[in-house]
C-alpha cells in the first residue's frame, strides 16, 4: 500500500511539471540567412516546455556538438523538467550548422530570443529575465549571443555557460568548433577576433554562471578562465565553479559527481538574480 502511494506521489509530481511541449518553427517564411545545406536536421525549431507554475523567468538552451552535430537530450531535452519545477519556462533550440556560413547559428539564436519575447505575455514571461544557455560548442553560440547581440529584441538578460567553447585562438579553442565556424580563418585576422567572444565583452554584456571541470581536456579550461576575467574587468557580475573532475560533456548526465553541486548552485544564482 505504501509503495503505491508513492508511485502514485511520483506520477502527480511529474504531471505537475510536464506539459506537452510546444514545437515552433524558427524560421516560418523561411530564414534571411542560408547554409547550403537541406533535410530535415536543417530545420531549426524552438521546442519550448511551459511550468505549471511560471515565475516570470525563461531560458533558452543552445545543445552543444563542435558545430556539427547537436546533443539534443542530456544537453537539452533533459533539463526541461528540473527547470520547469522551478518555475522557468524553458526552451531547447535546435540550430542550425554554419557549414561555412559563421553567421547562421547567431542568426538562430537571435530568432530564438525574439520568438521568446514576442511570446512573453502568453507564457506568462517578464521580458527582462529572459536568458540564454549553452554546452560546449552551445556555449560559444550563448556567449556569442550575449556579446554580439544586435537588437534589444534579441539581447538576453543573462548567460549560464557549462564548459563553453568561448575563443578561436588555436591552442586554447577546441579545434573542431574552429574549423566549423570559421574553417581556416587566419590567426589575429578579423574573423577570428570577432568569434574570440572574451575579447567581445562590454559594459552591456549580461550575467554569466559558468560551471566546468578541471580536467576537461576537450575545451581548455582558459576558455571560462578568460571570459570571466573580461567580464570581471568590465563590471559584469559572474559566477564561476570550476570542479575538481568530471572532463568535458557532463550535461545533466547523473554521472556528474557534482551535479548536484553545478545544479544547486545554478538554482540559487537564478533565484538571486532578480
């Protein structure tokens, strides 16, 4: 009787947070920008997960894969109910691969952004505590965003980067987020430096947590070291935890030995933020 009662327990608490997502179409009338790629996996779509119980705030999540490929579930999917259970509405954007085209994966982050907005009223959203998010190669896209935004419309409120992709100098980036992005760009040249996003930090940048581990040995931890450091330099508030072990790709895997660490840490910034 006691073991039903539970299950019974775990299934209205699961119910309460999840409801059926709601799939949108980045780019209905079709998108300004172009990769020269078709199919399917090049249809970029916000798939958004609204709480029961929303308390204003939304986050869009950018899944990483070096500009290839997309981790959809652990970093994306995954999260949706732990975020719901908060109160956030929270969204996993399926973006384009640049493919030789840098600036397609910014342009769908930024239609993802307005698409959020334009939404706020009926989602019960404050359009001020809007944020972005990212893995990886997802994290360059967030941090990318949160520098290089070009409306207000489009600007997040706040970052939250896990063992981000940040730079594009050789010997510190991780190579196949480079040669993705910007193939064989030159060092020092334009290209490089406008995608090097710690060299992009302003006054105007949003909040950033940033989580990774100390071993990761996929993306140098300097990538977080030295976005931080810029954004302290230009009084930007930021969190930054670095754990002892755990390499790179963690997600919300509950392999993480700290997970509950990064996500307990990550509730409480968020709650604190406004």
């Amino acid at each position: 009787m006691k073991k039903s009662a539970i299950i019974l327990l775990l299934i209205l608490t699961t119910n309460l947070f999840a409801q059926k997502p709601i799939e949108i179409l980045l780019w209905a009338d079709g998108a300004p920008t172009d990769n020269e790629l078709k199919g399917e996996e090049n249809t970029p779509t916000l798939t958004v997960y609204l709480p029961s119980n929303g308390n204003g705030k939304a986050i869009v999540m950018c899944p990483g894969g070096g500009y290839s490929h997309l981790a959809m579930n652990h970093e994306g999917h995954d999260m949706a109910q732990w975020f719901n259970a908060q109160g956030i509405v929270y969204a996993v954007l399926k973006y384009r691969m640049p493919n030789g085209h840098s600036d397609v994966p910014l342009s769908d982050a930024e239609q993802a952004m307005r698409i959020v907005r334009e939404h706020a009223k009926e989602w019960k959203i404050d359009s001020d505590k809007i944020g972005i998010m990212g893995a990886s190669a997802g994290g360059h896209l967030a941090s990318t965003l949160a520098t290089h935004y070009s409306s207000e419309l489009a600007k997040p409120n706040f970052q939250i980067l896990l063992y981000p992709v940040v730079t594009m100098i050789e010997g510190i980036t991780h190579s196949g987020s480079r040669n993705n992005l910007i193939e064989n760009a030159a060092a020092g040249s334009e290209k490089e430096v406008m995608f090097c996003n710690e060299k992009q930090v302003n006054s105007q940048t949003p909040a950033a947590f940033i989580a990774l581990s100390s071993d990761d040995k996929v993306v140098p931890p300097a990538n977080s070291i030295n976005y931080y450091t810029a954004l302290l330099q230009n009084n930007i508030p930021a969190s930054l935890h670095i754990y002892p072990i755990g390499g790179h790709g963690w997600g919300f895997n509950d392999s993480f030995p700290y997970k509950r660490q990064w996500t307990e840490e990550l509730e409480k910034w968020i709650r604190e933020l406004y």
